[in-house]
C-alpha cells in the first residue's frame, strides 16, 4: 500500500500486558482530515474512498497478518445539545462488511 501511516506501533515495541503475559499488538493508524460541523457526510465519504481504493491491499494485509481492521470514528462535542447527525450510507457498510471490519464510534466531551 502506499499509503503513509498517520501513526504505527511495532509489534516488538510493544509493551507485554501484565494479565495476559503475552505482547500488546502493532497497530497502523491513518486519520481522515478533521472536519468542524455537524455533518458526518464528507468524513464518511473521505474513508470510504480511502477504503475503496485500498481494499485489495487491505485484504491481503488481513489474510497475511492475521490482523483486524478497526474503523474508528471519534465525535467530539462541547456540550450535551451539541451532537451531530450520523448517517452511514449502505455502501459504507457494505464495504466496511466486504473488510470484515470493526466499527467503532467514540463520543468525546472537550
């Protein structure tokens, strides 16, 4: 892929978790641009073409690692009214399904 990570751990970097006794995993890390109003549509639509034009690789990197692909979306509001308007078009999750992929949507408090 060539793609630069917006942020990665080695797997021999990381720390070994003292309940398991076994080594925390790598991880790659790439961040959409930030974006400032209510609506999710453009993020959405900027990870799904990232998503899309990569997903050859993304699947070969699952099949050779072994690894599971999280799509983390963090929501940041600066009071309890101030939540935005999620929609996550079909295709989307299709894609997402296609990646067999974790979604996860954080909600932050700043």
């Amino acid at each position: 892929m060539r793609v630069q990570p917006s942020d990665y751990g080695l797997y021999e970097n990381m720390r070994v978790n003292p309940i398991t006794g076994q080594r925390n995993p790598g991880f790659w890390e790439y961040h959409t641009e930030r974006y400032l109003h209510y609506d999710c549509g453009p993020a959405f639509s900027e990870l799904y073409r990232f998503l899309s034009t990569n997903i050859d690789s993304l699947l070969r990197i699952k099949e050779v690692y072994q690894c599971e692909i999280i799509l983390r979306i963090m929501i940041y509001i600066k009071d309890e009214m101030d939540h935005p308007g999620i929609t996550i078009e079909t295709s989307f999750m299709e894609l997402a399904s296609r990646l067999d992929a974790r979604i996860d949507i954080d909600i932050n408090w700043y």
